[in-house]
C-alpha cells in the first residue's frame, strides 16, 4: 500500500493532573519529532475532563514548558472539556445504534459477583454484562457501557510494537459514560481524534490497553455517524525505567520537567537526551536537533524499556554549556545571575511536599550585580559547570559584602595551616604594589609559594578561601583582576584580623 500523501496530525493530550512528567515529555517530542519530519502538524490538546484532579498551574506548566523546550503547538491548545456538545452528539449517536446500554450496577455489586463467580471456580475479575439485555432506560445514576463483541480479538496495528492482537472474551463491556453523563476518557479521546483527523497516536505503552477500546469505539461511531473515517496509525512508546528498571515514579524519581528548568538545563540539551529514551540517531548521541529531525522514524523506535539517567543528561548539558559562544552563555545564565523583572527565572518551582523553591535566586542583592564583571569571568565560568544553577556559586565572591562563608576551607586552608598568616600577609604586600593583572598576580604569588617553600598550589589556598571564600572555584588570579585591587586588599586585611589572637 503507497504511503498517504497528506501530512500528518499528531496530537500529544495530556492531562493537567500534576506537573509535567519526563516521560510525557518524551512523548510530547517523539509526536513533534514526527511532524516536524514529516511536514504535519504538531496539536495540543488538554484532557481536561478530571474535575476534580485538575488544576489551572498545571495546564500553564505544561505550556510554558513546551515553549521552553522550542515545541510550541501548530494548533492549540484545545481543551477537552470545551467539546461537550460534540461529546454529547456522539453519546446519543452510539445510544441510537445500540453500542451502548445502561447499567445500574454498583461497584460493590460488581465485586460481589465477582467473588461469588470465583467461589465457584470461574476466577474472571470484571464486569459480567448483568444488564447489557435488560434495556434499562437512561437515567441519574446509570452509567453507559459499550457492548463488546463476545467472540474474535481486535488487532492494533502498533508502528512501534507491530500487530497486537486483544482477544474480546477478555475485554470486558466497559464504561463509556458516567452515572453523571459525562464521558469517560476513552469516548472523549476517540471523539476528539475523530473531530481533529488525528492521523497518528503516539503515546506511552501504558495507554495500549486502552486502544482496543477506542478502536472499537472509532468503529461504532463509523456506524452510528455513517462515516467512514479510517483509523489512525499508533505508536506506544516503550516505559522509561530508573536504575533498579522499575517505572518512573513522581514520589520515588526526579521526574519534572518544571524540575530541569529550575536546575539550569539547556532545552536543546534536554531534548538531545529524551530523543534518545527509545531511539537511537546513530553511531553519534549528541547531534543537533535537525539531525534528529531528519532521522527520526517511529518505526526505529525500540519496544524495551529506556532507562532515564540523570547523570547522562547532566553530561549531554555539561556538553552543550561549553558549546555555546559566550554572549549566548551570558544570556542562557541571567535568570539564575540577574533575573528580569516580569521574566521567568528559577524559584518558581517548589518542592510538592516542602513548598521551598528547589533553586533559590542569586544570593547576592539585585544592585550589586556587575554585568561586566559576570562578563569577564564567563567564559572560565562556562568550563566549570554542567547546569546554569552552579553557576551562581562560582561568582557570587564577586557581588558579596565578602568572601561567602564556608567554615570547612576556613579551618582547612586557613586555620590549621601554619604557614597561612605569612602567606596572607606577604599578598597583602605584594598586591599593593604589582601590576594588577592576572600575569602580575601569578608572578608574585609564586614568588609567595617559593618564599614559605611550597608550590603554586598550595600557597593559593589560603589566598582563594580568604578572598572567595571556597578551596575550589574559578581561576584565582583571573578572579583577582576582575574583583579589583581595594576588594582584594581589604579582605585579605580581614582575613589577618580574624587570625590574629584576642587580646
């Protein structure tokens, strides 16, 4: 059969229950990925039927993410419960045909049976079609059920998995509607898909179960609406797994795109790296992502779970941070240095059992942030962190009172070195006079080192904890030029005061 010539739909719905999964991400950019390949159109669609589990910030943080991550819809966001009257047109439709039929069974009713049926040696869990030939009229408290054929199986034609094959005996004659009137998120997505020409459903393969149910639904609707309209191709996406191959868990994984944004991840880096949780661009992994475009095929992806490893994304960012010319890190680093006012910037994002922001904004006070400063040190900045949130800690000595206080490499590299008060007291001298610049600075601390006779090294120490506060950071003498002459003097002066003995 030749390959259709219209360009496809490809919807990702999902459902602002909570925040934004990784894995619903994945499954957001495989149907972008798609589209984008294929020149279709990428849809959005909210189902948004849940009443009661759905909240406002959580639509907002789903859209706000997909712009973060460049895949703004083509079309929408739709929102599901704004078809209520194309949902209702289709209920009476199937009632008319005879697909479905009421049922007033209870939920303990059901279970009832259903122990009594397995005393008796038939241990089939489920509904057991009580009411399907009773003809109850509809009515308050009657939910509505599909009547499932008894005999044969449904096929799902899967692009990932290949046919599937659902034996009926199995399916049981589900719910379509509610004891409410509204209906149930299989009707709904079927409808929905039928009223957008939804051409492609790439999804989680946790939602195969559901498709035989929509199949036979697209199929009652063909009848009772008397169109033929032709099913969509699938695509079920293999689980993502943690390190133990157990499913990601909101309670138990990092799990939330919101999460990776506050972190200081960098969109394309984060997409390079979900494109890879079930499919493979190649001998290469990290590739741009109009490579990825271009050899993306829904047939390639694999069927075995992908196993979602923060600590190759850390690299995959790390990778992508250095590969930046540095204006664009400069720009890529402001919410996290110099947020704008109005703009978004991390600490928005708060932990779900604490409500405390998962990353606090810049330590330092808004006035005095040197944009130039920050400048000059970026590139050296740029080498040293895998994600835009560390970057904060390697320059705050220069827009702090003083040096930021960190009591381990006081003790270690001050206190409990002999040496420290004559090496601190010789830079002070020394950097009075020399030339302030990094090659000056270097000349002069050697002549320190070779002075107390140790290395380089290990005469910095007690130099770099005084003035920035930490062991470990930026360059010394590159932060010693940009900090300036008088900051410099004046906390190593300090550092002198507070090892001096009371009295």
């Amino acid at each position: 059969m030749p390959e259709s010539t219209v360009p496809p739909r490809a919807r990702f719905a999902p459902s602002p229950t909570g925040y934004f999964h990784v894995g619903s991400a994945r499954s957001a950019l495989f149907n972008w990925l798609f589209v984008r390949g294929q020149g279709g159109t990428f849809i959005l669609r909210i189902e948004d039927t849940d009443e009661a589990r759905n909240r406002p910030e959580w639509t907002d943080g789903i859209i706000s993410a997909l712009d973060w991550l460049g895949m703004t819809p083509d079309e929408g966001p739709f929102f599901q419960s704004a078809e209520e009257g194309t949902h209702a047109e289709a209920i009476e439709a199937l009632w008319d045909s005879g697909a479905l039929y009421a049922c007033a069974c209870t939920r303990e009713e059901i279970d009832e049976r259903t122990r009594q049926r397995a005393a008796a040696g038939d241990p089939t869990p489920g509904y057991d079609g009580y009411c399907r030939d009773l003809g109850l009229p509809r009515g308050e408290g009657r939910a509505l059920r599909f009547r499932t054929p008894d005999d044969g199986t449904v096929r799902v034609h899967d692009l990932v998995r290949g046919d599937v094959d659902f034996p009926l005996r199995a399916l049981e004659d589900f719910i379509c509607v509610k004891s409410n009137g509204k209906p149930l998120f299989v009707l709904a997505n079927a409808v929905d898909d039928r009223t957008m020409a939804i051409s492609h459903v790439i999804r989680g393969e946790d939602q195969l179960p559901t498709t035989p149910r929509q199949i036979l639904l697209w199929e009652a609707l063909n009848v009772a609406e008397q169109r033929d309209l032709g099913l969509p191709a699938y695509a079920h996406l293999p689980l993502l797994v943690n390190e133990q191959g157990k499913k990601l868990s909101k309670r138990r994984d990092p799990v939330a795109v919101e999460l990776y944004r506050e972190q200081g991840y960098l969109p394309d880096a984060f997409k390079n790296y979900l494109a890879l949780l079930g499919w493979s661009p190649g001998d290469e992994e990290i590739v741009p992502i109009e490579t990825i475009i271009e050899r993306f095929r829904l047939e390639d992806v694999q069927r075995s779970p992908a196993f979602f490893d923060v600590k190759k994304l850390a690299h995959f960012d790390g990778a992508y941070i250095r590969a930046l010319a540095t204006p664009e890190f400069v720009t890529a680093a402001r919410p996290w240095v110099d947020p704008l006012p109005g703009a978004w910037a991390p600490g928005t994002w708060r932990d779900p059992d604490t409500g405390a922001p998962v990353v606090e904004g810049p330590p330092w006070p808004s006035e005095r942030y040197d944009a130039d400063a920050f400048v000059a040190l970026a590139a050296v900045t740029q080498e040293r962190v895998t994600m835009l949130s560390e970057v904060p800690e390697l320059v705050d000595f220069l827009f702090l009172d003083g040096p930021p206080e960190d009591p381990d490499s006081w003790r270690k590299a001050v206190v409990d070195d002999p040496d420290a008060p004559q090496i601190l007291a010789e830079a002070l001298a020394a950097y009075t006079t020399c030339a302030w610049e990094a090659d000056a600075l270097h000349a002069v601390t050697l002549a320190i080192a070779e002075s107390v006779g140790r290395k380089l090294g290990k005469a910095q120490a007690p130099i770099r904890v005084a003035v920035m506060g930490r062991t470990r950071g930026l360059p010394l003498f590159d932060s010693l030029a940009v900090l300036g002459r008088e900051e410099t003097l004046r906390r190593l002066a300090t550092a002198l005061e507070r090892l001096a003995p009371a009295g």
